[in-house]
C-alpha cells in the first residue's frame, strides 16, 4: 500500500477552495428561486413603497394637529373623508383635518402621520376625537422605507431564502439570474459493493454512499450525478472518471476500500491530463484517506469507503468547495449549535476527531451525547444530530464542557 | 372593526395541532426520498452487514495466535492466502494461522479479527510477523451489527436525511412509502395588492406574502398551491377560500389589511359549512391578529397582511401544524443556537414579542443584534438571521443575556 505523501490539515486543504470557479449562470422564474444563489445584484424598479403608506388602521393626519392631545384634552379632527385602498387619494388634508385609512392605505396629501383608530373616538359622521399626540412619520412607512430602487436591494451571490424571495417579488423580478446548480459525479467502488436492487451475496454489501453523498450534496444545493460502480479495475475506473469529469463540475470518488482500488486511483490520476493531487490526506479522523486533486480545473475528490468518514468528510472539506462552486461568495455562515458534552471523550493529538453525538434536551440546557461507534456502521449517523470537533492539540474534552455542534 | 374576541397564548394555539389529521401517503424511488417522511417502519431484507466484516487492511486472524505479541516478542503466522474482495472465503484460518484481508472483506470461518497491516512485517510469502496482539472481535464488524433484519431499521415518521437514504439503500429499499407532501393553499389580499408582474401605481404595492410564504411551506416540506389576490369583496374571497379548501390540504390567507377584509375573512368563516374559528388573536407580536379556523378537518389560517408578521406567525405557530401534516409525530426536534445579545431589549408583558436578530461571532462567542424595524418592511427579514422570543412575562432582555435564537 502507498503511504498518504501530504497529510494535510483541514485549513491547509480549505485554502484550495478559493482556487476554483464557480459554475455558469442560468435564468429561473421567481416561483423556483428557492435555494439558488443570485447570480448579479437586483435592483427594484420602484422603490418600496412607492409611497407613504399607513402600518394602522387609523385616520390620516398632519402630526402637529393632534400635538397636546389628550385622554382630558382630546383634539377635535374634521374627517374629510375616506382613503381608498389602492388608488391615489383624491383629498388633500389641512390643520385640524383627518381621513379615515386602512393599514396599507396611501398617506394624503398634507399627511405626515397616523393615528390608531383605539386612539379615536367618533363623535359623528364628519368628526373624531383624537385622545394621544401622534410625531410626525408615526405609523407611516416612509416611500422608499423598505428599499430604494436606486441601491442594490440583494447583492450577487446571496442564497435566496423565502424573505429573499419575497423582495425579489416586491422589486418586480419574475425571472432571476442565478448561478445554476453544480452537477457532482458520484461513482461507487468495490468489489465488494452492489447496486442498491440486488440482493447482498456472502461477503458483499449494498452501495451506500451513492445515496448519502447524493443526499449531502442535493442538500446543499447541487444536482448529484450517479456514475454507479466501479469494480476495482483501473481500466473501468480511468473510464468512468474521464466520463465523470467531461459531464459534471466535480467529481466524488468514494470507497476504494480494498489495498488495490485506492491505488488504482492515485494511477488513474497522475494518467489523467492536466490533473494534479493537491492533497493526498488529511489530518482528521474519520476521513484522513482522502484525496483532492485537480483535473482540468475541476475538484476531483476520493473520498473513504466507509459511509460515516464519507459523510463527515462531505460535511466538514467537501462541502465548502461545492459552495464556492454554488457561487456563494465565501463559506456559508453557519452557527453552530453549543451544547454540553455528556461525558469525557479521549482523542489522539495531531488530528482534528470528529465525533457524533445526539442532542438532548436536558433542564435549559442541550447536552452533546457521544455516539461510539465504528465508521462503517451508517446506523450511528441515523442517530446523530450533529458532529462536534476536537481539536488538533487537545488529549480529549472532560464532561460539561461547552461543544459547539455542526448539525448533521 | 371588531376585536379580536379570544386572544390565545401560543400554547393554546399549538394544542390544536394533534387534532389534524396527517396527509395520506405515497410511494416515491430512493433517489426521490430526501426530506420526505417515512409512512411505515423499514426493515432491512439481510443483516447489515450479513457477514464479519473487516474494517482494516490487514491479516484475519484467531486472536489467540496474537496473544502475547509485542516489538520484542512477535507472534510468527502462516499466511494461508489472500480473501478476495465480494466472495465467500475459500479457505479457513486455524491457529498460528493469517489471511491477507483488505477493509470491508469477509472474515474467513475460524478468523474472529483482523490485526493492522501496520502491526505486521511481512517475512516471505507465507509468513509474517505481528507486533501487537488484538482481542477478539477488533476490526470486525459483526454480521448485523449495523442493522439485524428482524428490527426495524427506521421508524414510521422520521425525515429522511441523506444518512436515512443511505441506510435505506443498505436494507435494499429502491420504492419508499411516504406521506404526500401537503398541499398548502396560499391567498393574498387587499385592494392595494398588485401581482409580481404589474408594475404597481399610485397607493399599489406588489404582493411579497405569496413569495414568502410559499417559500416557507416548500422549506418545511408541503407544496405550495398559489391562488392569487383576491379584492376586497366577500363573494370573490367566498369562492376562493371554497376551492382553495377543496384542493389542498391547508389553506393559509393573509393580508385582509383592510379593515373591510378582516371582518370579510370571518364572515366567510362563519358562512362556510362544518367550520368553526378555533383562534381570533394570539398574544405574541408581530402577528397578533391571526385567525386559526378548523373548515371540513382542514386547518385555514388567517394571517397578517405585513410581510414580517406572516412569516413569523408562519416560523412559529403555522409550522408545528404544516409538521403535523407532513406525518412527523411530534414537532419536530430544532435545536436553536445560543447567542448572546448585544444591546438591552424592552418588552411588553401579557404576550411573545419576536424580534428578529442579525448573528455576528465575535471573539469566541455569538452576538446577537437585534434589527429594529416596522414588521411592514421585509428588508429587516432580509437582514436577519433568525427570531428570539422575549416572554410573556418579561419586560424586556438585558445586553449580554443569552438568547436562544430560531433560524429563519
């Protein structure tokens, strides 16, 4: 077996990242925005409002004609009539003069502000008492309040959320560019390792991460490309991965448990044209046979075989660069949730452990439960809500201490 | 106007939730489950793994040939051969006796484990040193010690994430029995509300809620089923609300930002067959004036015209129910990040008040920064990263108290 030649820490690998392009541009209507990542900045055609616009169901007034007033002293208002909803207002108000107005309705002409209709009371058809001052611009959204349509309403590589989709809606935009989805080739290696239909003979088990790295990565918002099985033949694997590289944007390689297979693949790689290994191990555990290279400008991942140290290597290295590649501008802010570790933990120095653990929720606090297990047991990751980190430099975490949980 | 006439705390609204009836279900293919929820158990149709598999590279053993071995003092094997990758063993291991296996290959009979190739030096073809001594069972992972076959493997109601995928792919599931997505009608209302593709006149405004609030029933796993903006006239709404309830499975309306509107929602309430208004007014801001009706054993929502306010109603009382639908048996777990909050925040008793918050880490925690904004301007959603609840009987948070804070 080859020794890993370049074991390298998690930031030393990350610092790659930036070195890759992210993937074309595409145009997608609002109703299907969800998740994409805006591919310029957006601007409004109006700004929003584009006018002053009542937040209360009230009477429309100049602030300085209710200025005094109060529940002993009420100011005494001539109601000029009705606001309609929708329509530019035919009325103008003067001093001592109010309209009546729904939340949502256009400020007249001459009003600065509004008063709440509890704040009111009708005396008859034509007059009110207002019992309380209003300032000026209160319970009003200022036109252009919300956005001007002269400043970038959302700037390029933003992931839209609903309330991003509801601004994109608010500016007009039925068609948004965004940055399309990246594609990942996904090929599975083993002898050992069967199609999902078959049924398991001795000594052979059914193809796992095909199905948890399609999941990771549709999840964080790339379309996965299943390229299937490669046994461990370098032939079959040079041709699946010079099929994989030509069709997707990055390309996963996962398993190559046995000796024979992970070799294959570091052949396969220096073969390949314009490639280059750029890591070839990593300093965490699980996960630490990983390999990242360079081909053609692309990612080219092999991952290990085992589906946890797959699916934590995905989490914690792979997924930053399928970020990147989203076009999202720099890694995605992501909190952490903190939690209180349940029991002591032992880890080995000189690597980053990644533990999963199951969150309880225990008397105000979140306790972090350790779930042991070997890394070939994917019943382990259906357990956990997350996966906390223990440092390079650090023998272990002692019971109680604050973890910081990545959410699995 | 009338007032609201049974303003309920947030956990009077919730415990509606349990009397809504789950959706039916469906049979989708694996590569289609992600984020649907299970409608039944799953069983796997082998142990998982159905034979002792080894999780290293190395030489399967008895452990008792290793007993004792150290640097100074190794154990001699007899290597017997080499287990191929995928096929039942052909040999069988006695004592002082070795087979060359490589990770995720079938133990031979006779071998209980696997020592390191890294413990071992190779002495000729058929001998080999080993340094270390292994105890039983190490480097195995035993037949069904993943999954056992006679257990269920997942449980009806869990969400699928791609380790459930994945583990649904080890126990051979290619067609997965799911709950249907709800189907989740949306309505906007309100003379001043134009369509995304008008440009909006004097007093208009475009509608965002549709946006919003269809992003969040797709993010929560239903489908959202737009029905437009109903005018503020209580035929059309009749005629809507009917075959908005008759096509879907929940039906949410907002706005009514109109005083007209609101009395209009309930009158349709009131004139709509086998319905009866469960909520008029929950005691949280934004989103007071929410109704919560039960129509034919659907739920219909009546939601606040601002932006802000529909998607908090939405975040936290309209999800626990849209869950509900969607099969899961309990709310679902969500773990809210703890930050710390950054300025003093003043509340008013007798209700909730959500306040939306920008997250910042900051020398080794994470800030909280309260937005300040009119719930009317869906920029302030735009700006933040989640939602803290200051209690019922709180007057306010102190700068520096740790908040618990919900992701939006």
């Amino acid at each position: 077996m080859k020794e890993f030649f370049n074991v390298e820490t998690i930031e030393g690998v990350l610092a790659h990242a930036p070195s890759f392009m992210p993937v074309g541009t595409e145009t997608v209507p609002l109703a299907e925005c969800l998740g994409r990542v805006l591919a310029g900045d957006i601007y409004s055609d109006v700004d929003i409002p584009d006018f002053n616009r009542s937040t209360m169901d009230g009477f429309a007034v100049k602030a300085s004609s209710t200025f005094g007033a109060s529940e002993a002293n009420p100011a005494y208002l001539n109601v000029r009539g009705q606001i309609r909803m929708g329509v530019r207002p035919d009325l103008a108000i003067g001093p001592g003069e109010a309209a009546r107005i729904a939340t949502g309705g256009m400020l007249p002409d001459g009003a600065d502000s509004v008063i709440m209709v509890e704040h009111t009371d009708t005396l008859d058809d034509a007059t009110i008492e207002a019992y309380r001052s209003v300032a000026p611009g209160q319970h009003v959204i200022e036109k252009g309040e919300d956005i001007r349509h002269t400043r970038p309403a959302l700037t390029r590589s933003t992931r839209i959320r609903p309330q991003e989709a509801g601004l994109l809606a608010a500016c007009g935009c039925t068609e948004i560019d965004v940055f399309r989805r990246p594609r990942v080739g996904i090929i599975s290696t083993g002898d050992e390792v069967v199609p999902v239909d078959r049924v398991p003979g001795q000594g052979q088990i059914r193809d796992i991460n095909t199905q948890t790295l399609s999941g990771q990565v549709l999840a964080a918002g790339g379309t996965p490309m299943v390229f299937g099985i490669v046994r461990d033949n370098r032939n079959d694997l040079m041709d699946k991965c010079r099929r994989a590289l030509e069709r997707t944007d990055m390309v996963m390689i996962s398993g190559g448990s046995s000796v024979g297979a992970r070799d294959f693949t570091v052949e396969v790689l220096d073969a390949l044209p314009d490639t280059a290994i750029l890591v070839h191990g990593i300093s965490i555990s699980p996960g630490k046979p990983t390999i990242l290279a360079r081909s053609g400008g692309k990612a080219f991942w092999g991952l290990p075989g085992h589906a946890v140290s797959a699916m934590v290597v995905f989490a914690v290295v792979v997924r930053p660069f399928l970020d990147r590649l989203c076009g999202l501008s720099q890694t995605v802010r992501q909190f952490p949730i903190q939690a209180v570790l349940s029991r002591n933990l032992a880890s080995a120095q000189g690597r980053v452990d990644y533990v999963r653990v199951r969150l309880v929720a225990a008397d105000g606090h979140i306790m972090a439960e350790p779930i042991l297990g070997k890394s070939g047991l994917i019943n382990t990751m259906v357990k956990a809500d997350g996966l906390i980190a223990i440092g390079m430099n650090t023998e272990g975490l002692e019971k109680g201490t604050t973890v910081e949980v990545i959410p699995l």
